[in-house]
C-alpha cells in the first residue's frame, strides 16, 4: 500500500514537471521543438514562457496537491474551511502568478466570503458564467483525496467545487478519486461499467468521455492538443483513463502523453498520478524522481502524509 501511495504522491509532481515542458503546445509544435520526443526534464525548452524554470520543477497543479496534504497532516481530515484559508495565503504569496483563471477568478471574487463559505463564491462565479463553464482545476489536484481512506467521493466534490462548480468537474473529480482509492486500498481496477456508474451519477455526458478513452488505443483520437477545448475537465480525464487502460508503464504512460501536447502538465499530473498508484512508486524510472526540483521537500511531506494515513487505518 505504502508504494502504491507514494507512486501516486510522485507520479502526480512527475507528470506536472514534465508535461510543462509541452503545455499548451500542438501537437506539431511539439513535435518542431522535440524531434525525439521530450523525455527529459533538462530538455524542456526555455521559451519565454519558461525562461527560469527550475529543471524539475512542478506547477500550480501540485502545489494545490501539496496544499491539502498539509491541511490533512494538519487537521488529520480534509477541512474546507482550512482549504479555503490556505488557498487564499498561497495565492496571495504565489498562486495569482500561476493559477488557471477560473480558480483566479474564485479566489478574487470575494475572500472574506470566501474564507468562510468557499463553496458558496465557486458557485456564484460558476452561475455569473452562465453556468457553462468546466475546466480542469480542480481535477488537476484530485490525486490525494483518493489516498485519504475517508468520504472519497464526498471530500472530491466538496474540494473540487471550491474552485471548479460545474457538474462535469465534480464527476471527473469523483471518478480520478475513486480510481486511486481502489488501486490502493482494494488492490482493484475499476472496470469501464464501474466508471461509467460513478461518474454519470455527477454528469450523464461522461459516458462517452469514458468510451472514448476506452475504445481507442491510439491516443491521437482523444485529440488532447485541441487548441479550443484542451483545458476542458473531461479531455484530460480522458487522458488519464488511457492511460490506465493502455499504458504499458508508467514511463509509457508519462512519455505519450506528454508529447501529445496541449494542457499536458495536468494531463500527466492526474494520469502518472493514476498510474503510479497502478505501478507503484518502485516502478518509477529513477531519473523521474531524483531530478525533481525540491526532491528532498518533496519525499518528507509525502513520507509524513503516508505514515499518518497507515496509522490511522
């Protein structure tokens, strides 16, 4: 179990660190920039963008995992009033300059509510958007709330919505989780029909996101570099689900999809997420986690986070 979490803690800050090195590339530019593919977090190109990135450093996406991590060590529960009041110092320090713009927009709309009632702001920003409104925030940071052996489903909605409301999120949240927590604590594989189950419950046009991931095995249909729709919640989930249907390894898995492009930091943040709690930590390439910025910083709150969810079970 203890591999199988710490595979997921590190798959999550993996695939973030490399998948910067193609967000929001097409597919052919990724291709221009990286003829033998990106493989390697010292190859990342230093385009304006990312001019001054620390080879190895992850982005917002685990830094909000990082964020309630510490919120769980703690208060040893998910809290969202502690989650609401973290978010916003972080994003008062650090987030505003990295953040995607519907978690901006949350955190800005009204912190004193907001600190006391974060769900309420996320859904009055979500209703002044026309109610249409469902990018990936909030599953970029799912992967540790299927590791908290508690409420899975009920703490991936209530974290989820504190940013990201739309129905959609909720139901990629809930599905990431809950595929993680049975990896883990049930040493079991969800099935497509399991999925389906779970996610509909949230949002019926899942069903065909799920599909999708499952019937294809060249990931090019899932079309993750739509230059449109790439940050939408379910083309990344449908990212990580081909992956946990198809990879052949985590590598194979972090490798194809972060050369496919587009939002590709949370698209291999959830998916080496997924895939490391499936291969576990000792499947990991060495090289993926000994080049981590912060490596050591990173391996102790992970460490603390799995020794105090194994004594509490």
């Amino acid at each position: 179990m203890k591999d199988k979490m710490l595979g997921c803690l590190f798959g999550q800050a993996i695939g973030d660190a490399l998948g910067f090195g193609t967000e929001a590339m097409s597919k052919t530019e990724v291709r221009t920039n990286y003829p033998n593919g990106l493989t390697k977090y010292s190859d990342i190109i230093q385009d304006e963008r990312r001019k001054g990135w620390p080879i190895g450093y992850w982005t917002d996406d685990t830094e909000m995992v990082l964020l309630i991590l510490d919120s769980i060590l703690e208060d040893k529960r998910i809290s969202i009033l502690t989650l609401s009041r973290k978010f916003l110092d972080w994003y008062d320090v650090m987030g505003y300059k990295c953040c995607g713009s519907l978690t901006k927009k949350v955190l800005n709309f009204a912190p004193p509510i907001y600190a006391k009632d974060p769900i309420v702001v996320s859904k009055k920003v979500w209703e002044l958007k026309g109610r249409d409104n469902a990018p990936n925030g909030g599953l970029m940071r799912t992967s540790i709330i299927g590791l908290w052996p508690y409420e899975v489903e009920t703490n991936a909605m209530n974290v989820c919505q504190m940013t990201h409301f739309d129905p959609r999120c909720v139901a990629s949240c809930v599905v990431a989780s809950k595929i993680i927590f049975d990896i883990v604590r049930n040493n079991h594989e969800l099935t497509k029909d399991e999925i389906i189950s779970i996610g509909t419950q949230f949002s019926p046009d899942i069903e065909e996101w799920i599909e999708l991931a499952y019937n294809n095995h060249d990931i090019c249909a899932l079309e993750l570099d739509d230059r449109d729709t790439m940050a939408y919640t379910y083309r990344s989930l449908s990212a990580a689900l081909w992956c946990y249907w198809h990879a052949q390894s985590f590598e194979h898995g972090l490798l194809t999809v972060v050369n496919e492009g587009g939002d590709a930091d949370t698209n291999a943040a959830i998916a080496c997420a997924i895939l490391g709690a499936k291969f576990g930590y000792k499947a990991i390439p060495d090289y993926y986690i000994d080049n981590l910025h912060n490596r050591a910083l990173y391996s102790h709150k992970a460490e603390a986070f799995v020794d105090q969810v194994l004594n509490t079970i």
